[in-house]
C-alpha cells in the first residue's frame, strides 16, 4: 500500500501506532516471562550508544537518548519472526564482528530469534529498485512503537533503537527523515553517504544523519551489521525520492 500524499506529514495511516496489545506467537494476551536474552541484549545496546556519544560529533542532536533507554519498560516476549536475509547473514556478521563490538554482535545472535525482523517499507508499491534492496535488508526494533502488527521487545511511542542486517554488494537508496538518527556499524564494510560525500565506513564508526539530510549505505564485500536509535519522533515518516514516481517524490512512507 502506498501512501500516496505530498503533504510530508500527511496521510498517517500506515504510521507507528503504539495502541496494540502485547501478544505471544500462539496470539494469547498474557505476558511472557522476560527474556534473559534480551535484557543482555538491551544492556549491550545501551553501553554501545553511551560509548558512541562520548566520541561523535552532533552529540547534541541525541541529548537525553541514553536517559530514554535507561528509563525503558523491561524487554518482553514477544511474537518473533525471521527472514531469508537474516538467516542466511546474520551469523556471518556476527562472527566478523572484531573486538570491543563482539559482545553486542553475539547479544544480538542469541536474542535474534526473539525478535521480529521486518521487510522495510512494504508499504511502497513494488519496483526492481526497491526489490533489490528490500529482499537483502531486514532490521529488527528492540525498542519502539508497534509496526504493522509486530511489536518490539520494549514498547516506547517516541523513541526507535534497534539493528539492521544488509547482504553484500547492496544499495540501501537515499532517504531521509525529520528526526535524527544514530547509527553504529558493528561488523562489516559500508560506503555510506550523507549528503554528497561518500565515506567508507566499518566495525565501531558511526554515522549521524541530521533532519531531513539525505543518506545511503552500500554495503561491499560482507554483510553489515548495525544498531540504530532514533531519539525522537517514532512516528516520522521516511522519504525515499528515488523509489517515488516522479510526480509524487517526497511521498510520505513509512518505516
Ligand atoms: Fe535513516
């Protein structure tokens, strides 16, 4: 389904929406004992970000982020899926990751599959350009509001932190978004661009993405491996031009 506005913030009915309720893989309403796994994991995450923000530049763009994970409700169960990129790359990635980030990059191994690893923008309508890039990417939201159905470990209606895996040789094609975005590479080789500079990026770099600045990742020879916080504004929705018909680029979709 395509969100077919040229109003930015328009049409919202494909957006993030926090209002479901927490369900297991046999579709029950109780709650599922806490995972073990994914409290390591979400552990992992936040050592991984206040590390990140002592070092990058902008960090002003993320104030009061690591204060948002800290104040996070406890990982829950929740129903789980998986996709043929993930099992195919994922333990590669993980098993590449170089040390300080190899402990994060096994956190994420062994609490993977409790987690729902997503198709990106499903709500755009099919096309080869997006094809290529759809069927070699998923990520996965530890923290967020609920998407489509699925919801992440650790509900919150305002802030995203999660990972993403990207198969070799693939262009992830430029996009961009109201809120800012944090990301830090924990295995692999990506050329990444923000704007129009292109920089080769690998295992412990980040990369910042302010509003609305257009970026791109080309992963190269191994799969790329990364986490991800967005410290405001879930609900945004994400631009991508170059997959747009040329009468409506900037349509709103969502992520
Ligand atoms: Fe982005």
């Amino acid at each position: 389904m395509r969100i077919g506005s040229n109003n930015l913030e328009g049409d919202r009915s494909d957006i993030w929406s926090a209002s479901q309720p927490v369900t297991g893989s046999a579709g029950c309403s109780s709650v599922r004992p806490v995972s073990e796994a994914l409290e390591h994991l979400s552990r992992q995450l936040l050592a991984a970000v206040d590390d990140s923000l002592v070092s990058v530049p902008q960090a002003d763009l993320f104030i009061g982020l690591s204060e948002r994970l800290r104040a996070l409700p406890p990982p829950r169960s929740v129903r789980a899926q998986t996709l043929p990129v993930v099992d195919e790359w994922l333990a590669a990635a993980v098993a590449a990751a170089p040390e300080p980030w190899s402990d994060l990059a096994h956190a994420l191994l062994a609490a993977s599959s409790r987690l729902p690893w997503l198709m990106a923008y499903e709500n755009l309508d099919p096309s080869p350009g997006l094809e290529a890039f759809q069927r070699h990417y998923s990520f996965a939201l530890l923290a967020g509001p609920s998407f489509r159905g699925h919801q992440p470990p650790q509900i919150d209606d305002q802030m995203i932190a999660g990972f993403s895996i990207q198969a070799p040789q693939v262009l992830y094609p430029p996009h961009h978004h109201a809120p800012p975005e944090l990301y830090g590479i924990i295995s692999g080789a990506v050329e990444w661009q923000i704007g129009d500079t292109w920089t080769l990026k690998g295992a412990g770099d980040t990369a910042i993405h302010r509003a609305h600045e257009s970026h791109a990742m080309r992963s190269v020879g191994q799969p790329v491996l990364t986490w991800v916080c967005w410290p405001h504004g879930a609900a945004s929705h994400v631009y991508m031009p170059s997959l747009d018909p040329p009468n409506s680029s900037m349509a709103p979709i969502s992520y």
